[in-house]
C-alpha cells in the first residue's frame, strides 16, 4: 500500500496516537551519574568547563548522592582526584586513597540505596597525566595492568559495587576479574570501556578530572575514530576476558558503533554520553541556541535507539527529574 491509501502522518496526528507507537524509552533505572571527589577543604568547587558539574569533597560527595537516591537514579561512576600524585600514580591504589575513602563513607551512610561504580584508570593520579607508568616514552602495557589490578581491589575492598577500568590498557579485563576472584569477590561485576576512542571530547572531563596528560596525547592506547572493526576486536576481547558490560565511549559521534555492538554481542551495552557532549549541548542551551529540555532528550533518546542499555551522562538528575514530574 503507498500514498494516497497509505499515510504515514495519519498516525502522527495526536500525542496519544504517537504514542501508541514509541519504539524508543527513557527509564531512569538505565542512568548513571558521573561524580568527582577530591581531597580537599572546600564541600564543592564548580568546575568551569562543565556548567552545574562540581569537584566535590567526601562531605560534599555525600550531600549528592542523597540528592541521586532522590531522584531514584540507581548508580554513580566515581572519579577520585588525589592530593599527591606521582610518576606510579601510587594514591590510586593506596587504601586510604580519596576514592577508597569515599566509598567507604558513601556505603556506610546509603548501604543498598546506590550502587558505586568506580573508574579504575591512573591518569587521574600520575604527576604526567597518562593512564599508566611511563617507560621510554610510553605507557607500558603489562606493568600498568598490575597498577590497575590492584586499583580495582582496593576499591572493591572499600566496598564498591561495580568496576569500569577506563585505562585502554591490553589484558586488564582478565588481570582485573582474577585478582577479584582470588579475592573471592567473585560477585563485583566488571563494566568495560571496552571502545573507548582518542576523543576530543574528553577536553572539559579533563579539567574535572584534572588529568590532562603534561605530554604528547593518549593515542598510543585510546583508539583511533576512524576504525570501527577494530571496536568490535576490543569488545570481543573483553567479553572472552570476562567483562560483565561492555561500554562504547564517546556516545554521540559513535552512535554507529552502539549499533553494531548492539547487533553482534548479547551482553549488556553502556554508553558514555562524555563531558563535551555535555558542554556542547549545555553551552548551546544556555545562549537560546538550542531548546535544552528537547535537546537533552533527543540526545539521549538517539543514544537509545542506537541500542545502548545504560547511559552515563552528566544530564542524569535532568533527566531524572523530568521522568518523575513525567514531563517527557
Ligand atoms: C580517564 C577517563 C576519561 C574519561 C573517563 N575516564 C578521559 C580521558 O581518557 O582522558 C572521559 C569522560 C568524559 O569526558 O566525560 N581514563
Ligand atoms: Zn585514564
């Protein structure tokens, strides 16, 4: 049947009729909110870059979590920035690390009402500002492995829920998932950043983060945006090493990856809606350029469609929000 027996408008013609027929849904139960902690005085320092985005200390950590468990957002990704950090990034696996510690804290106080999930990666924490040790150069692969094997330990020891190692180092899946499982912690789920590619869209993170690297860029291990096959190679080897989630990282400019990932792989798929997608967007809304609400929505409803399970993105208590007030 085609026009003019068929017309595709005429179910387009009320809100109830467009509804019958959404393919695509928001929960907020699929939403992850990024948080940054840092060893300092201040409860929270806003972070230029990231409009409404703070640096928040253990105190200031705990106020907005509450805040989360509020609007029923299920889980937070916890990013530690330390006081010292060195050429071994040594407080990443320090027990009484500023992630360690707020972990600790955040589980005392909301027991079962979070989940954590902790970032296990070293840039945060070496004085150069690379995801791992440095040797002749480079990030060396296997040493940094152990490094951040250990990380994830201590951070599971702390009491987190749920690992994401954002390093892009080779072999850390499976290095991660045995040092857990000879812990017996066997149950401590693993989420990969399993394509996470050399983005310029990390820019404002980094000012989060404060973990820009001092030299050269992460392109010897963060992956090239021109290759997509090569996502498929890095996913399929996490899941043989024993990832639980896989994560496709950035989002919006690799919308066909999710894609593809989400057609070959029956394993959970997340997507990291990252800082600049936020700031574009942001930025864009606070001048009137862009209408924020539908912005935001669009945004995340495309990331959907392409066929991620979970989003992480810095717009979860917006979204939050607007499915509660069931305003969407
Ligand atoms: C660190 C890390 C980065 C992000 C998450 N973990 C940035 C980077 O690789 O420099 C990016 C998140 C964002 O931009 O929101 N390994
Ligand atoms: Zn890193």
């Amino acid at each position: 049947m085609k026009y003019p027996e068929y017309r595709p408008r005429r179910m387009r013609r009320d809100i109830k009729l467009r509804g019958l027929v959404e393919e695509t849904f928001l929960s907020v139960k699929q939403l992850i909110y990024p948080v940054f902690v840092k060893d300092m005085e201040e409860e929270r320092i806003p972070i230029p870059s990231m409009p409404d985005i703070y640096q928040f200390s253990i105190e200031g950590v705990l106020k907005e979590v509450e805040e989360v468990i509020e609007l029923s957002i299920p889980a937070i990704l916890l990013f530690g920035i330390p006081k010292e950090k060195d050429e071994v990034g040594s407080e990443a696996y320090n027990k009484n690390g500023i992630v360690q510690r707020a972990v600790r804290e955040i589980k005392k106080r909301f027991k079962e009402d979070i989940l954590v999930i902790t970032d296990v990666c070293m840039c945060e924490y070496t004085s150069h500002g690379h995801c791992g040790v440095i040797r002749e150069g480079d990030v060396e692969n296997d040493e940094t492995v152990k490094l951040l094997a250990k990380s994830a330990l201590s951070h599971v020891m702390a009491g987190a829920d749920m690992v994401a190692p954002s390093d892009m180092m080779d072999g850390r899946i499976k290095a991660i998932r045995e040092i857990l499982d000879l812990h017996g912690d066997y149950r401590i789920p693993i989420m990969s950043y399993a394509a996470k590619y050399a983005s310029s869209l990390y820019g404002p993170f980094r000012d989060a983060a404060e973990s820009a690297p001092k030299f050269g860029d992460r392109r010897s291990y963060q992956m090239d945006p021109k290759n997509q096959r090569e996502a498929l190679r890095e996913i399929e080897l996490d899941i043989e090493e024993g990832a639980d989630i896989i994560m496709v990282k950035p989002a919006l400019f690799y919308l066909d990856v999710l894609a593809l990932a989400k057609e070959r792989f029956n394993i959970p798929l997340a997507a990291y809606s990252v800082s600049g997608e936020y700031t574009m967007l942001k930025l864009a809304a606070s001048k009137g350029f862009i209408e924020y609400r539908r912005g935001v929505l669009e945004m995340m409803t495309s990331i959907k469609r392409a066929g991620a399970d979970m989003i992480i993105t810095y717009f979860a208590k917006d979204v939050a929000k607007w499915l509660k007030e069931h305003t969407l």
